[in-house]
C-alpha cells in the first residue's frame, strides 16, 4: 500500500516528483523511491527504506518519471522492497493489494522469473515484461486482467520514453495538469500546488501520458469518451510552523475547523435525502478508526430520540446487510479508506441510499455518495485524526436534526450548534491541567478510559490516540463494565481516565470511581458540572458547558492533546506513529 505519482515535466521533474511524493507521505513511510526515464530509455532509480526525506539529494535526470511512498503489507520495510520494481525495460510503482499473489508467484517462478524483493508488486512488473511484444499499453492491460485485489499503478518503459502507462482499480487514480507538468497521483490533495486542473479516473481506466498529452482509455486501448479536467479546490497540505508538531498544530485548529464546518453545513443540499431520511427503516453508519467513532457517536444520538440505527466498523458492514429502504452515512475524513468505500459501494448496489460525510470534496467517497456533508476542516496531516473527529460530530449532529425534522420535529439542541466553535476554544483551557496529567502518566504500561452512554464512544476515542502515537496499551470502556473484568488490571498508581458529561449518570460514575481508587487506581475525571466533585478523583479536567447531546464534541478535545503530550514526553513523533498510515487505501 502507499502513494504512487508519475510526472512528465520537461523541467524539474524529479523535484516535482518529490515534492508530490512528500504530500503523499501520509499514506505510508516505510520507504520512498523514485525513477526517472532519460530520452536514450535509460533509467535512474534511488529507493530506500524510510520517509521521502531519506530519498533527497542531487536530482536525478529525465523528464518522465514515477515515484512511491510505501506503507508496508507484503514484505518489511527495506531498500529492496521499496518502489520502484525493476524488470527487463521496465519499472513500477503500485498502491493496492495483490490478492493472488502466491499463485502467480509460483507460476512466474516455475517460468524461470526471478525475484529481487518479498511485494506482491514486483510480481506486476514481472507479468508486464512476460506479455510485451512492442506493444507498451496492451501488455500493462494484459497484465493488470491477471490480477486479482486492487491496485493503482504507473508504469515506464525503456522503449517508450515519452510515455506513462497507469491503470486502476480499486485504489484511487487521478490526472492532473499544471505549471508545465502532466500528473497522474494516487490522491488530490498531494496534487494541490502543483495541478491547477485534475480529472479523476474511474474503475477500471487506464490513464496515458504521451508526448505532452494525457488520454484516458478502457483496458481494449479504446478512448474514454467525455472526461472533463475540473480545477483543482482545496487547499496545498500545510507544514506545521516552527517547533509545532502536525498534531499540535491540528488540535489548535479545532475551533477555525468547526467554523469551517458550519460554514459548510449552510450551503448544504440535503434535498435528495428528505424523502429517503422520511421513509428510511433504519439509518446505518459506518466508518474506520476515528471516523467509526464519530458514526457511534451518531447512532447513540437518534437512538436516543427514538430512531432505528445501527452502526458497524466499515470492515463489518457485511453485518449490517444494508439494502432498500435503509439510509448507509459513510464517515471518512479522507473519502479513500478501503473498507469504507467497499461498505458503500456494497450497500448502493443493493439499493440503500448512500450519504457520505468527508473532507475531501473529490474524494471517491463523495463521488460514489447520493449526497454529501463536507467538513471543510482544511487539510488533516498528523496521522491521528484530532480536528476531523470534531467536525465529523458536528456534521453528523447536524444530520441527525435534518433527519429528526424530517421525521417529526428539529431537536432543540440544534440551535447550540452554532456556539461549538467558540465552546472548542475554552476547552483549551485545560490544556496545562491535561500537560500535568500527562507528566504523570508518562510511565504507564496500561491505562483505561471510562465513560457511561455517549462518553464511552469518547472514551473508545481516547484511548485509539494514546495507543496510537503514545505506545501505551489504552482500552475505552462503559464505566459499567469495569467490575465485569477489567477491573483485575486495576492495581497501586493505575491510570484512569473517566469522563462525565450526563448529570443523570454522575452517581454511576463515582461508583466507577470508587471501584479504581479503592484498588489504588489513579481517576482522572473529565467533566463540564461542578456536582460531579461527588466523584472521587485525583486530577479534574473542566469541560466547557453546552447541551449534553453535544457534549462529545467538546469532551474528546483534551485528550488528543494528552496522547500527544505522552507521545513527546515519551519521546515518539506524534504525527507519524510507527506501522500506520494516515490514508490506508488496502481492505
Ligand atoms: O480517512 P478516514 O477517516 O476514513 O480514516 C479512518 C481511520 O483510518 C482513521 O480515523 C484512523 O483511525 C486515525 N489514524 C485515528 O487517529
């Protein structure tokens, strides 16, 4: 998995190339690599293990080439392994997932090919060669029939050095054109500030550069008919400013992205979705990580005012057997994660109706969608998802009072959510409460967070962070199901982090309380009401106030900034954790 690019530039292309490479980066940096294809059809390669900064350095020549960010699944990460594979008068760079990797493994090998790296991309490039007889595109279309599983590749060959040959499918592929320079990219925005034009590429297509003209074609070498290039919105992915982290700098931004989304949530057009909101039979949600989060979130509320909904990670959407009648939101801050667009794609082919909640406007999500809320929360770079969560919560509370009008009456809460921007920026006020709690914890092997009804989903979201760029085993739980287990892990100087934003579960939580300090556990209490003192605890983070169905929003900021506090003081990069990738593009 990765990030492919190919550039035809007559000037700078290598640098082109790297730079697209390094607004890739967050879907992979396990290695980078590059190759360029002179005019003579020769190729100059530099790949090594690591980020693309371990691929900087004196440009390498040519003005066609292709590059890879990696995010290891077949093989460790290493300089062999990395992109681009090698074969013959060939060279690749692949994003997506080999299915029948063993059969064809076997099969290239009892044919006498030899294998350099342990990926089931060298494997492509090894296909390719064997069905060349002159003819470049027919055998990377001969090729890509072979293939079970997804993929997005952009292929050079030695004969062919005016030309990039790409295909897709199942991974995301775009064009874009600009600043002197043709494009193809596994993604939009690593295409932002450098395309002022882009056109995405549909299942199945092949994208072909040649000569300074780019074409788009089915696998018969046909042309595809009607692909218009739209300029490019959005805006170039950020660098955080002086010694800030991505991540600091994102959960800084908290408040100006909300505002972002309300700006957002006004333009909306949601009336293709009054008729399938009023007749819907269940309202289904599903998401990955964070974005799940946020869909849980969701299916608590319009559960709670009466709703049938149920909520699935997207990897599980099997279970949701959505179909006619039922309404599917698929939440994805970027719009290209796998599992979620496998979810949707099933549930629009068996009729339901399909609403998308993303960052990313052009995003495959979005296209594939019925209808779309956007978060307009500008470019999320740290690999934790912190400012999107917010703003997918308040699209989705917007959602949910569009769907409870439609059905009988808008909540009263609905008007409150014009203050979150404002009520985001005072939960910064606990920030150098929640330093010191990090201070402390810093040592912790293991911690748990706890919350009742809607907090648990906050909790499960605190504790995906600190597991995520801190390395500290953490599990969100009900408060309630502490005493059914978890609780045998509670010993002298165990953190906990409870969080409180229900007056009517105040009581319930002290009994947790009382449970983990009994045991010599140490309770962190997050909570906006003064009654909640009741609670035996040894820290108090204050929570800013608003409606308790909104409260999610506001409760989950401090802890974030907590895993990213125990990331640092642990001394770990907190926007980019070891093994993950910001965008994982693999099922
Ligand atoms: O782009 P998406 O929202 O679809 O990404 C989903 C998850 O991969 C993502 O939220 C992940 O869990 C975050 N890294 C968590 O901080």
């Amino acid at each position: 998995m990765g990030g492919i690019v190919g550039c035809f530039a007559r000037d700078g292309c290598f640098e082109r190339l790297f730079s697209a490479l390094n607004r890739l980066e967050y879907r992979g940096y396990d290695s980078a690599g590059i190759a360029l294809l002179s005019g003579e059809g020769a190729f100059s390669v530099r790949k090594k293990k690591g980020g693309v900064a371990a691929i900087a350095g004196e440009p390498l020549a040519g003005s066609v080439g292709i590059g890879h960010t990696r995010w290891a699944t077949h093989g460790a990460p290493s300089d062999v392994n990395a992109h681009p594979h090698l074969c013959g008068k060939f060279a690749l760079v692949h994003n997506g997932v080999v299915e029948n990797d063993a059969a064809l493994r076997a099969e290239l090998a009892a044919a006498g090919e030899r294998f350099l790296s342990e990926t089931d991309s060298e494997l492509i490039v090894h296909l390719i060669a064997r069905a060349y007889a002159g003819d470049f595109f027919a055998a990377v279309s001969a090729a890509c029939a072979r293939i079970e599983g997804s993929y997005a590749v952009a292929v050079l060959c030695a004969d062919h050095p005016d030309t990039i040959v790409c295909a897709r499918r199942g991974s995301p592929l775009v064009a874009g054109a600009g600043g002197g320079a043709l494009y193809v990219c596994s993604d939009i925005p690593a295409l932002c500030g450098s395309a002022a034009y882009i056109c995405p590429a549909e299942e199945g297509e092949f994208v072909v550069i040649r000569a300074g003209e780019i074409g788009f074609f089915r696998a018969d070498g046909s042309p595809v008919p009607g692909k218009v290039f739209t300029r490019v919105r959005g805006a170039a992915r950020p660098h955080a400013v002086g010694a800030k982290t991505h991540m600091e700098a994102e959960i800084a931004e908290v408040p100006a992205a909300l505002a972002g989304t309300l700006a957002s949530l006004k333009e909306a057009d949601l009336s293709a979705c009054r008729a399938p909101f009023r007749a819907a039979r269940r309202v289904l949600a599903v998401g990955c990580g964070t974005a799940y989060h946020a869909a849980l979130s969701f299916c608590g509320l319009l559960a709670a005012e009466g709703v049938p909904s149920l909520c699935r990670p997207a990897s599980e959407a099997a279970a949701l057997a959505a179909g006619e009648g039922d309404v599917l939101v698929a939440v994805s801050q970027s719009g290209e994660t796998a599992d979620t667009l496998a979810a949707a794609r099933a549930a629009r082919a068996r009729g339901a109706f399909l609403l998308a909640v993303t960052n990313v406007e052009q995003s495959s999500l979005a296209s594939l969608a019925q209808a779309a809320l956007f978060l307009r929360a500008g470019p999320e770079v740290a690999v934790a998802a912190t400012k999107s969560y917010n703003c997918q919560l308040l699209c989705l509370y917007f959602l949910a009072a569009r769907l409870l009008a439609a059905r009988s009456t808008a909540p009263a809460w609905e008007q409150s959510l014009a203050a979150l921007p404002a009520l985001a920026r005072r939960a910064f006020d606990s920030f150098s409460a929640v330093s010191a709690l990090a201070a402390a914890w810093q040592d912790a092997r293991g911690m748990y967070f706890l919350g009742r009804g809607q907090d648990a989903v906050t909790a499960r979201e605190g504790a995906l962070k600190v597991k995520e760029i801190a390395y500290i085993f953490a599990e969100g739980l009900p408060a309630g199901e502490l005493k059914h287990g978890p609780l045998a892990l509670v010993e002298e100087g165990f953190p906990v982090a409870l969080i409180c934003t229900s007056r009517a579960l105040i009581r319930k939580c002290a009994t947790a309380a009382a449970e983990v300090s009994a045991r010599g556990g140490r309770v962190a209490l997050f909570s906006q009401y003064g009654e909640a003192l009741a609670i035996p605890a040894a820290f108090r983070i204050r929570l800013p106030a608003a409606p308790e169905p909104l409260m999610p929003a506001l409760a989950v900021i401090p802890l974030p900034h907590l895993a990213c506090r125990l990331a640092l003081l642990r001394g770990h990069d907190p926007d980019r954790p070891r093994n993950l990738a910001k965008s994982v593009t693999v099922e």
